[in-house]
C-alpha cells in the first residue's frame, strides 16, 4: 500500500524539479552542475530531467497547471538572485504539495496505485 505523499515524492517532486532546472538553464543560462548545486541534486539527475527521462510523467500535467509554472518560475527566479534559503525553498515545495492535494492532482496519482472509493477525501 502507497500513500499519497509518495506519489508525491515518486511523481510531482521530480517533475516539479524538471520545471524549476529548465527555467535555471534556459532563463538564467546555469551550467548542469550549477543548477544541481542549487537544487542538491546531482548533474546526472538535471540531465535525466532536460532529456525528459526522469518526471516525465507527470510533468506535461504540471506544466498545464497555471500555479505550478508560476510557482515554478518564482524558484527559479529566487535561486538565480540568491535570494531564496533552503527553508524558503523547502516551505515552497510544502506549499506545492498543500496546494495540490486540494486541487485532487495527488488523489488522481494516488488512485493509479491503489483502489479507493469513489468520494475518498485521504489525499485532502
């Protein structure tokens, strides 16, 4: 049995990595290895993301959801400026998981795993 958190862990967290590396390299011109620093990843894992072999499943429905791109963008924006701690960043990730669990993405990942009934409310 699986719960929701790790599909979140499984499926939006490297996703939502991939969206926050390809703004750091493509917007602010970060070397692989520099935006694996900043992100405490490795190089190899920024190069899985840019070539859309890790993520990749989850990530085109993370790059439709208006929030996600721009909570995104905003990291990304914060690492490049130096601006942002690694609690910040941390409570950022939170605020994610928070904000998607009330918009039923993480139910529907959740129901991928396991059968639940149909008005199930564990992922919110």
């Amino acid at each position: 049995m699986r719960t929701p958190c790790e599909g979140v862990v499984k499926f939006i967290l490297p996703g939502f990595r991939s969206l926050i590396a390809k703004n750091l390299i493509e917007k602010y011109n970060f070397s692989q290895v520099t935006a694996a620093k900043k992100l405490g990843i490795t190089q190899a894992t920024i190069s899985h993301y840019l070539y859309s072999k890790r993520g990749v499943k989850i990530l085109k429905q993370l790059e439709s959801i208006d929030y996600v791109r721009s909570l995104a963008d905003q990291i990304a924006a914060r690492i490049a400026t130096q601006n942002l701690s690694p609690a910040e960043s941390m409570l950022k990730f939170c605020e994610l998981c928070k904000t998607l669990r009330t918009g039923n993405i993480i139910c529907k990942i959740h129901k991928r795993f396991i059968a639940l009934p149909e008005k199930c409310e564990l992922c919110q």
